[in-house]
C-alpha cells in the first residue's frame, strides 16, 4: 500500500488538445478517492495517466516514494479493474483470478491461498470453479475484482467498473466495492460519472471539469460547501435550484428580490458571510436545495420575508415523498457550467424570464398541479454565488 501524489500533471495531445491541466492531487494511504465529472472532463486520462497506460506531458507522479512518469505499467505495482470485465471465457473463475500470478510464477501454495483469500472477500467461494458464462453481471464483476486482489498491489484504480449493471445491482455492487476496500485498507482511486455513486463510496470526491480540478472534499461537505456553481449543479440529485436574484440592502438589512419578493438575510447569515456586503447592489446567484424548501401547510409560523412563490407544474408521486417541480418568476442560471451536467441544450438565459426548481415534500402533501404556493425558505441553508459563480462566503 501506499500513497499517490499528483503534482501539477498535465496531458497534451499532438493536435494540441489539453485534456489535463495542473491537476495536483494527494491519495493518502489507503484511503478511497473517487474523481468523477461529466464525460470528457478529463477523469479517466487521469487515471490512465496513473496506471501508465498514458504519457504524463508534464507534472510529477508519484506511488509511494518513487517518481514513476518513465516507469512500465508493469513495474508501478498497481491492479486496474475496468468497465469491461475482460474475463476470458474458456477459464474458470479460479483460473481467471490467478491467471496474473501464474504469469508471475508465482509458487502454486500461494496461488491457492491468494485465491481463496479474494474468493472468500468477494463471496464468490461457491463459484470457483464455473466459467464467467455461467454468472451474473455482478459475479463476474466480482470476479475481476478479485484478480487484482491476488496481486496485493500499492494502488486499486477503478474505471467506471459498475457502468454495466443495471440500477439495483449497481446499488448493491457500490457498497460491496467500499466495504471491499475498506476491509483491505488499499490506496483506491474510482472514477465514475455518477455523483450518487461518488458520493456514497469515496472517503473524498475530486469534482473535474474540462481538465481542471474545481473543488476536491469529503462528499457531504462538498454537498454543502460547493466552491462554485458547477460543483453545486453537479453535485446532489435532484440538483440543486439555482436562479438570479438581486442582492439589496432593505433598510434594516440585506435581502434577495426574487421573484417579485425580498426574501431578507438574517444578520447572523451575513455575519457568516461578510464578503456578502460588497455585492449589495449587485445581481448574483441564489442557490437553494431541494430539501431546504419546505410545504407552507407545515410551517404556517414561517416568516412572510422568507418565502417564494411558485406554481406548481409536475408531481411525481415517490412513495416515500413527492417531488415537485415547479416554475418561479426568476431568471434561469444557465451558464456553460450548467450545461456541463446535461445532454439538453437549454437555450440562452436572457430568452427565458422563469426558472424551473424542484422541491421534495411528504408524501401526503396534497399538492396538485397548477397549485400557487408560498414556499418557506431555509434562508440558514441559502448558497449565494458571485458573476463568476465563485461561491461568496467569507
């Protein structure tokens, strides 16, 4: 085991195109990391970089105490499980799993106990000796888990290795995954596009866009503490509401007029967040959860300052709550940024006069299409972002 260190790495390609741009990261010993981002953002040519499998164009990489940028995939003591089981067919799951170590020749004692050793990890002691034919998406998954497992290397480094599973295998795999690590305490680095996936396996999430690193945490403060506006969009499902609102000065303190509306910021709020007074007069970006907007009919003693109105276009009925989407008199925020995390086109922001947000509610909330409601505003959990859309706080 051992650490990976990233300093200022960057990859060019001939025809000019920088995929990676002074990405500085440290993996600490053991610990799971997992980079993720929408797709082109540069996250697998990282860890390509890492196993060898790409030319470093500049920067330093280093496993444990050694610089490998010239060193031979083979010889940086790390195990690669791909999107692609890549099982070969005519072996049995025991011959797959050992199959790098025969290479090795390493002694066939050892291969054995390797082997039942990651069988046994991985629950797939049953099952040594069937061909990958005879198993499910997630057993052969499994199964080429357990070929890097064998090899007992510095470093995990996993590339969209669910990508193929449906929905509740992929569930069931991503916490088999972290449990896996966590019991071999193995340096892992795990890609994956899927935010909900980065943010229930990794110890900490790196957040890519465009080659660039934007905010690297631990998953529920990255939730809560996003540095700009494409962490924020990016990061939580639903995504978080973002819209235009003019920050004022009310007299008696700060406000955001949105929507018709000057939702007021506690002083205690703008204590928090003094960087906030130099933006008064400005329009910046109101950002707002979907959970930190809550049903007026449970919260009648809400402050009438700190609601927004909204009418309701689309309930979709979940069973354990309801999400509902609405529209609100508010200018979209609908910059690159947010293009990022989708496959729609969206149009100009200046086209457009309304935001749409969502909201999760009980589910015996009552709500029904074409509702106007008030909604109570946790103005405690507000996130404000500047014209940059650089997070404004202290």
């Amino acid at each position: 085991m051992a650490q990976v260190v990233l300093e200022d790495v960057n990859k060019s390609y001939p025809n000019g195109y920088h995929a990676i741009t002074d990405l500085s990261l440290q993996i600490s010993d053991g610990e799971f990391l997992v980079l993720v981002g929408p797709s082109g953002c540069g996250k697998s040519t990282a860890l390509r970089m890492v196993a060898g499998l790409e030319t470093i164009s500049g920067g330093t990489l280093r496993i444990g105490d050694r610089v490998v940028n010239d060193v031979h995939p083979t010889d940086r003591d790390i195990a690669m499980v791909f999107q692609n089981y890549a099982l070969y067919p005519h072996m049995t799951v025991r011959q797959n799993i050992a199959f790098a170590l025969k290479l090795k020749k390493v002694d066939r004692a050892e291969i054995d106990t390797r082997v039942e050793e990651a069988a046994r990890i991985l629950e797939l002691t049953e099952y040594l000796d069937r061909k990958p034919g005879q198993l499910s998406g997630g057993q052969r998954q499994r199964v080429a888990m357990g070929r890097a497992i064998v090899r007992r290397p510095a470093a995990f480094l996993m590339d969209e290795p669910l990508s193929n599973l449906d929905a509740k295998l992929r569930v069931q795999m991503r916490s088999e995954i972290a449990r896996i690590q966590r019991e071999l305490g193995v340096t892992t680095i795990y890609v994956t596009h899927d935010q909900v996936e980065a943010m229930t396996m990794g110890d900490r999430v790196a957040v890519m866009r465009r080659g660039v690193l934007q905010q690297v945490d631990a998953p529920q403060h990255l939730y809560d503490h996003p540095d700009n506006l494409f962490v924020a969009a990016f990061i939580g499902s639903p995504s978080m509401n973002l819209m235009h609102a003019d920050l004022v000065d009310a007299g008696d303190g700060l406000a955001l007029r949105v929507a018709g509306r000057d939702i007021r910021i506690p002083d205690a709020v703008v204590a928090q967040r003094p960087a906030l007074r130099a933006h008064a007069g400005r329009t910046i970006v109101m950002g707002i959860r979907p959970e930190d907007l809550h049903n007026p009919a449970e919260r009648p003693d809400h402050p009438a300052d700190q609601r927004l109105p909204g009418t309701v276009d689309l309930v979709e009925e979940l069973g354990s709550d309801m999400m509902i989407h609405m529209r609100v008199d508010a200018r979209p925020v609908l910059t690159d940024d947010i293009r990022d995390t989708s496959d729609e086109p969206l149009g100009p922001a200046e086209a457009r006069t309304s935001s749409d947000i969502t909201v999760r509610f009980g589910p015996r909330s009552g709500v029904r299409v074409g509702d106007a409601i008030d909604l109570c505003v946790d103005v405690d959990r507000l996130h404000l972002f500047d014209a940059d859309g650089t997070a404004i706080r202290g």
